[in-house]
C-alpha cells in the first residue's frame, strides 16, 4: 500500500486473475446463458472506512464469433477488501480475464479513539 504525505490517505492496487476457463472447459467459456465469476480480494492495510475502489480489465480474451456481452465491477466493499465480479450473458463466450484494481481511502491514524 503506498502511503501519501497525508497519513490518513493510502492507495492500494493489484492484479489479479478472475478466472481462465479455456484450458479445462469451464462455463464462462463453453457455457450460455447468465454467468457470474467472483474473486475476493483483501487490502494490503485495512483501511478506516471502505475506499473507494476502481476496477479495470488489464487482459480480455473472448471469442469474437459472438456479441461480447460483459460486466466488471466492484461489490462488497469494505474496510478490509472488496469482490472483483465478472458477469456475461446470452451466447458471449470468455476464455480468461485478468483485473487492475485501485482502492483510496481513509487509514487509520495513532491518534484515533474510540470513547466505546
């Protein structure tokens, strides 16, 4: 995680495999239909409230024969991490996907208390 010169502020990133279904036959690439893939992901740091998060393809591999038809976002965020999701639909096929993503947010400080 990369600290700004603010110490409340930390930027977190990565790339992550969300799934590769050529190789062994699975759905997102043999099947039709509505489809879902899910990757969890934990920050670096925990951060003091959930970050704000960006997600981005950084490898697409479809099959051009079809309309590609496809969703990557963000859900489930929280202080500690977030789900990558990948949906697709109808008769679009995906053979892999890899994903960037970007969190920014609050961190924790020293000095915070809690009169609980």
């Amino acid at each position: 995680m990369k600290r700004l010169r603010n110490p409340r502020t930390g930027v977190d990133q990565g790339d992550i495999e969300v799934f590769s279904d050529f190789q062994d036959g699975g759905e997102m690439w043999t099947g039709s239909g509505p489809r879902v893939r899910r990757r969890a992901v934990m920050f670096a740091d925990t951060f003091a409230r959930p970050p704000a998060v960006h997600v981005s393809v950084s490898l697409w591999d479809m099959d051009t024969s079809a309309a590609i038809r496809a969703e990557l976002v963000a859900e489930n965020i929280t202080c500690e991490g977030f789900d990558i999701v990948f949906r697709t639909w109808a008769d679009s096929r995906a053979a892999r996907l890899r994903a960037g993503w970007l969190a920014i947010g609050e961190l924790p400080h020293a000095d915070d208390w809690d009169v609980d």
